[in-house]
C-alpha cells in the first residue's frame, strides 16, 4: 500500500498543461504544483565535472553490468533508458538509479551495440541521449517479469538486439556494430526541428507523449529543475518514434487523455521491490501500460510509464525466453 500511496499522491500533485505539437508528435506538459530542489546530480552533470566515473566492472567486462563509482557529496541520478557510451560496447540503462554519494556501485544494463566488445575509451564518457519509447517499453516489461520471478533488474539481451536491428532497418541507419546511436546520427537535421518546436513550460515536471494520435510514454520527476535539464534528450528520443510513424494516419489526442492516462495510472496494479540503489523501485501495470517509479523516503523521483505491447509479443519477447543460438555465447 505505500508504494500506491506514494504513487497516488504524486500524480495528485500534476496539472495537464496546455499540449504542444510537431508534425505527428504531441506532448501534453504535466505542471506540478508540488515540488522541491533535488538534492542529486543528473548522470551529464556529473560526468561533465568529473564526479562520477562509469567502467566496465572488470578488464574482461560484463554485458550486463557496469560499476558506477560516485566521487560526489550528493546521489547521482542515472534514469532508465539512458546510453551510455564508449568503454567496450555501448549500454543503455535498466532502471532508474539513485546512486548514493562516495560509493562504488554494479548496476544492470544492456547492451545496445551488439557488433563491438573491445575498448574505445576506458570509461563511458558521455550520455547524451535516451533509448526511444519502444525499446524503452520493452525492456520495462522484461525488467518487470524478471523482478518478479528472480528479483533481478534484467532484460532480454537477445531481444534489445532483435529491436535495435529492426529500429535500424526500419529508419535506414545500419551501423557496422549495431549501435542504436547510429539511428540518431542518421536523423539528426530531423530530430532538431523537433527538439526546437518543443519548450517546456514553467512548474514543468513531465510530459505526457502521443504520436498519431496513441499514447506513447510519460516521464515525470519530482522538480522542474531536473525535468528542464532533460528536456531536449527526452524530446529527441520520443521524436526518433515519431519519425518512424512519419506518413501514417496522422491523428491528434484528445484534449482529455492526458487526464485519462493520469487517473489509469493511479488505479493500476503496483509491485515494491528495493532499488538497485537508494529508495524503492515501484512496478506498474494496468491494461495498455507497464512501467517504473522510482521513489525514496515518500518521494517520487522518476515516473516512467509506456503503451504495452500485445502479451504475444510480449510472451516471445520476455526474459525468460531462451536466448537464440546465434548470440548465446556472447551472453
């Protein structure tokens, strides 16, 4: 009950703000009317002032971890679905990950760049982008069955694989290694008119994301603050979906989804387990949705919520499922 608590009383604390439109994409701000300093760094800032260091958890390395050492007086925030590149093959982060100050910490990724395993860069240097919506709700669903059947942060690695190719083959943009990065290079012009059609408002702390119409994703945080310095990252990665969708059935939302999602969200189903790092990871599912929340000491910090997939794909995609031949010695 206190995670739904917690939950329940965070979206209580959002106002749907007017929605803002690009082509096929529309992003209903979510105001808060609640709301206090951080109190952490985001992972840019503190690679950018040298105060964290992310590597490999060994010379060997690990595709499914990372070791994050936190040099700071403050957490460091590393949110679900960011990239992290260089070291031995780019990774994209599991979870939401509240990192505490002056410790050392493994946490799960997976991998986003099946064709490399040899160091470019000692450490990961920089996070300059987030993983699009659908892979992002993919792996949320795989993490979640993975928690309740093993109390592990894991996603289908062979599955993140099958959808980085088909992201690749579908938008154009093969890479020598796999690299899902190579996807956002290929589009750049595009996805800067996208990031220059989108502001975020004043008391800003989410956004609620349509593309032709459906609903996408919502990410929201405890303060405006955190939000506004990733704002131009979140845009770009839902606007990578969008061009996808590009020439399809354009639609617009309804003025009320918005509204509709929040009260969805608040009725659905949540499952508590402890985080990787601080607080509790809180896991979300109701008919059409699945998705995270971060949250510590009756704090949210991240909401991250998707469209669910049909459970088939769901089924053929999940983490229990084998690994195919092809790719088994590689895990």
């Amino acid at each position: 009950m206190v995670g739904v608590t917690v939950l329940v009383n965070f979206l209580q604390t959002l106002r749907v703000g007017e929605p803002q439109a690009f082509e096929n994409l529309t992003v209903f701000p979510l105001i808060g009317t609640q709301f206090q300093e951080p109190g952490y760094l985001l992972l840019d800032e503190a690679l950018a002032h040298g105060l964290i260091e992310v590597r490999e958890v060994s010379e060997a390395g690990s595709v499914n971890e990372v070791l994050v050492i936190n040099k700071s007086d403050l957490p460091v925030l590393l949110m679900d679905g960011e990239i992290l590149t260089g070291a031995k093959q780019n990774r994209v982060v599991n979870a939401s990950i509240l990192v505490a100050a002056h410790i050392a910490l493994k946490i799960p990724v997976s991998c986003v760049e099946q064709g490399r395993w040899r160091y470019v860069a000692e450490k990961f240097t920089d996070s300059r982008r987030f993983s699009y919506a659908r892979l992002r709700a993919q792996k949320s669903a795989q993490v979640a069955e993975s928690l309740h059947a093993f109390r592990a942060f894991s996603a289908d690695q062979s599955a993140i694989w099958d959808e980085v190719e088909r992201k690749q083959r579908e938008m154009g943009a093969e890479s020598p290694t796999g690299a899902v990065n190579r996807v956002y290079e290929s589009h750049e012009e595009k996805l800067k008119k996208y990031c220059a059609a989108f502001s975020p408002l004043e008391g800003q702390v989410g956004a609620a994301v349509f593309i032709n119409g459906c609903f996408v994703c919502l990410d929201a945080f405890d303060s405006p603050v955190t939000l506004h310095k990733l704002y131009t990252k979140m845009i770009e990665s839902y606007a990578l979906d969008a061009l996808e969708q590009a020439g399809r059935d354009k639609k617009e939302p309804e003025n009320s989804a918005a509204e509709q999602l929040l009260e969805k969200i608040a009725a659905a189903r949540v499952a508590r387990y402890p985080s990787v790092g601080l607080g509790e990871d809180l896991r979300i599912k109701a008919e059409g949705l699945v998705g995270s929340c971060l949250a510590l000491d009756g704090r949210v910090i991240h909401l991250a919520i998707f469209a669910r997939e049909d459970r088939e794909t769901e089924r053929r995609s999940g983490p229990l499922s084998r690994p195919s031949r092809r790719r088994r010695a590689r895990l």
